[in-house]
C-alpha cells in the first residue's frame, strides 16, 4: 500500500476512535487519557537516555584494527559520491578520498542532473585521476534524487565493473581523514556476515559559524556519542545515516538496494536490514567533516525532509522492526528511535497542558497529577541535558574537539527554540507525508 494511504488510514482510524471515545465518555477522560499517554512518552524518554547512558561504559563488540597496510590484502571498495549542483564542495571531497591511504578503491563521482558546474568539475578531476575515477552522469529520467542515483550507479557497477567487496557511500560536502577507509575496512572484514556496515562518525567543520551551528553540533555529538554508540553498545545495533558508512555489496544487493520513493534512504535501509536479521555497526574513531545549516531557515526545511522520511519508515515497518529485536532492551531503544521525531512535539504538549491545568486548577481529573506529570517532563529534560554534556565531554577527551562549555552550560535558554522548531519541522514533513508530497529537497551550501 502506498505510504501516504497508509499513514491516512491510520490517521482517520485513530480519530474516528478518539472521537468515538469523547461521545461515549466524559471529556475530562479523554483529557485523562491524553495526558496519561504524553506522560508514559516523555517518561520512556528519560528511561531511554538513562539506558544508553549507562551502556556507554561497555566496550566496543569488536577491536579497532586497520586493514594491513599492503594492496595484496584489500578488499575491493567502491566510494560513491552523488552530487545535485554542487560546485562549491564537491572538489574538495573528491580530493580527501583521492588522498586516502588505501590502495584498492575506485571513486565514483555522480552527476545527478545537475544545472551547475558539477558535471565540469569532476569531468576535471577524472582526467587528473583517470585510473581511480569514474564520472557516472546519471539521466534525467532515472536520478533527480540521492537514492535513484545510486541505485543508477549501483546498476552500471553489476553491469560493467568488477563487482566490489564494499561500497563506500558518502555525501558531496563531506571531508574525509587519510585513514578513513583503512579503518572502516579492518574492522568490517573482521566483522560477522550479519553485519551489513559500519557507520562512522560525523562532525560539523563549521561548528563555531554561528549560534545555529553550535547547536547542530551538539545534536550531531549526543546523536553519534550518546544515541548511536549507547545503542551499539548495548544492543549491538548501530544506526546508517547515510554517509560516512562502509556498506557490504552483496548485502544491499541483497535488500534490493536502495528505495527510491523514500526521501530518507538511510533510515528505510536500517529498517530493512533490521528486518531481514542484519546489523549495522558503528565507529567513532572515523569522521566525516560535513557542512551544517547555518539559518533557521534551511534548518527546518532539511529536517522537514528528514522528519518526513523518518516518520515514512515508522508506517511502513514499526510494527515489524518491533518483532525483529532480539530482546525487550533493544525493542524500547528502537521504538523511541522509530518515533522520535515525534518525542518534541509530546513533551512540549505535555509541559504546556500540564501548566494549564496547575494554572487553572479547577479541572476534576481523577488519575492525573499534573505537578509530578511536569515533574517528570522537567527530569527527562535535565537527563537529556546530562547526555549533551557528556556528548561534548567525551568528544573533548577524545579528538581534542567540542563546542565552548559556556553554550552547553546555556542550553536550557535556547533549547525551547528549537522544540518549537521540531514541532513545526515535525508537522511539515506529517502534512507531507499525509498528502503524499515525496520530494528531495535539497541542501543549500555555503561554502
């Protein structure tokens, strides 16, 4: 069934519930009610942080060995780089992969319909670099969209080239240390078969531009350092985020490749591998320097789309993700990852609500107490707090790197800005979803 009917469907079976509920009972219960499921959601938020925390102490289920520094034992990779008009990054991207320390890999520089000077650019460095690069310049009618370019690219490689041991997918703004794909590789041939990747580590390199960077920086840092790793650690099930990432090419192969009507691919595929009993692995000690947002406004349309996408995998697989977890630990950490998009929007409704009803105080709620409700709302936000910190702690002892303590120490003050920015990015990419608008938005750079 298509995403959009599906997620409809849905959509007027709950209401036509909730309104059955509200003509059968008293309004202050369906009040009840409402508040009862935004309090068990805000409060799993704060057992969800509590657990990854706690597994961040674990070790890493396997050794950190590069790949032995000699051609005769490299496994064929294959980097694939697509690019939808980006002149201004995409040089000095290619020129980090070019200067990898590993021998056996070809790159691929994809041109996606672009209308800049892309295509001239990497028809430059293929001529420069003849033997390592192939341009694939990806018609009209089979691209306009990251996961159709590669699967386009992916096709012309079973057709036409040696088919590689890994794949090697990484976006058109991101720069690459020398040591990358030696890494990546070593700990993935040493990996078990159900192990479909290994993602690495990402990092604004424009973290100190402005006020909106820093914070972007500081969700990337509890996103990989708190999120990710506390979930590779404790259930052994990192996360693909869709650059950065050394995939098996048999594997994906495997899946059928990438979706392409999904606007985030690399959350339909984690789903997928999940589902077919695969794991992706995560490492921090790579790092891709990406290129953050840096207004307000590209920042809620570039989650839009990635809210839209994140919450098109959670119709489509929830429920089958849920049953492919091989514990209950590992089923609640997936089920408020599946959904977080939608933890914001809870928690702010949930404070707001809360406050009216102390404010007001002449509501005769039964099961509800409002004071511990918030309570609790306010405690699940110093333990995500508590995640932000460390996130920034560890990545200071670790790379020497980390935005300045004074921001960190000023989160509370701005934190409601951008829960108010979720909640509109968040209803954007469901009305979307809903009217079935599947649509790439690109990036804007600016570099």
């Amino acid at each position: 069934m298509n995403v959009s009917i599906k997620f409809q469907s849905s959509l007027y079976l709950y209401l036509l519930i909730i309104i059955g509920i509200a003509l059968v009972l008293p309004p202050v219960y369906a009040l009840e009610a409402v508040l009862l499921f935004l309090f068990l959601t805000v409060f799993s938020g704060t057992i969800f942080y509590s657990l990854l925390l706690l597994a961040l102490g674990r070790k890493y289920p396997f050794n950190h060995t590069e790949i032995p520094n000699n051609p005769f034992f490299e496994p064929l990779v294959y980097v694939l780089i697509p690019a939808h008009n980006e002149e201004r990054v995409i040089e000095r991207t290619a020129k980090t992969v070019l200067s990898q320390k590993y021998s056996n890999y070809r790159l691929f520089l994809i041109n996606d319909s672009s209308t800049d000077r892309t295509l001239e650019i990497i028809e430059h460095i293929r001529r420069e670099h003849q033997r390592r690069v192939v341009v694939i310049n990806v018609p009209p009618d089979r691209g306009r969209s990251k996961p159709r370019a590669l699967n386009y690219t992916l096709g012309i490689i079973e057709e036409h080239f040696k088919r590689p041991d890994y794949v090697f997918i990484l976006d058109a703004d991101y720069l690459l240390e020398p040591n990358a794909l030696r890494k990546l590789v070593g700990i993935l041939e040493n990996a078990p078969n159900y192990v479909i990747g290994i993602q690495g580590n990402v990092r604004p390199r424009n973290w100190n531009r402005n006020f909106i960077t820093r914070f972007i920086t500081l969700e990337r840092l509890v996103g990989f350092n708190v999120a990710i790793e506390g979930d590779m650690k404790l259930n052994e099930n990192g996360k693909y985020g869709g650059t950065v990432a050394l995939l098996r090419f048999s594997h994906i192969s495997h899946l059928g490749m990438f979706r392409e009507d999904s606007v985030t691919e690399d959350t339909d595929l984690w789903a997928r591998a999940l589902i077919a009993g695969y794991r992706f692995w995560y490492y921090h000690g790579v790092i891709g320097w990406e290129e953050a947002v840096e207004t307000m406004k590209d920042y809620v349309r570039q989650r839009s789309r990635w809210a839209q996408g994140h919450l098109q995998a959670m119709v489509e697989y929830y429920w089958d993700v849920l049953r492919s977890c091989s514990s209950v630990t590992e089923a609640f950490v997936e089920h408020f990852y599946i959904i977080s998009y939608l933890v914001p929007v809870f928690w702010l409704l949930s404070v707001l609500l809360n406050l009216y009803l102390m404010a007001v105080g002449t509501v005769p709620i039964q099961l509800i107490r409002p004071r511990l409700f918030l309570g609790v709302s306010i405690l699940s936000f110093l333990i995500f707090w508590l995640s932000v910190a460390y996130s920034n702690w560890v990545e200071q002892k670790r790379h020497s790197l980390g935005v300045q303590w004074w921001f960190v120490f000023l989160y509370p003050i701005y934190f409601g800005v951008f829960v108010i920015a979720g909640v509109v990015y968040t209803t954007r990419g469901l009305l979307r979803l809903v009217l079935g608008k599947i649509h790439w938005e690109k990036t804007r750079r600016f570099t």
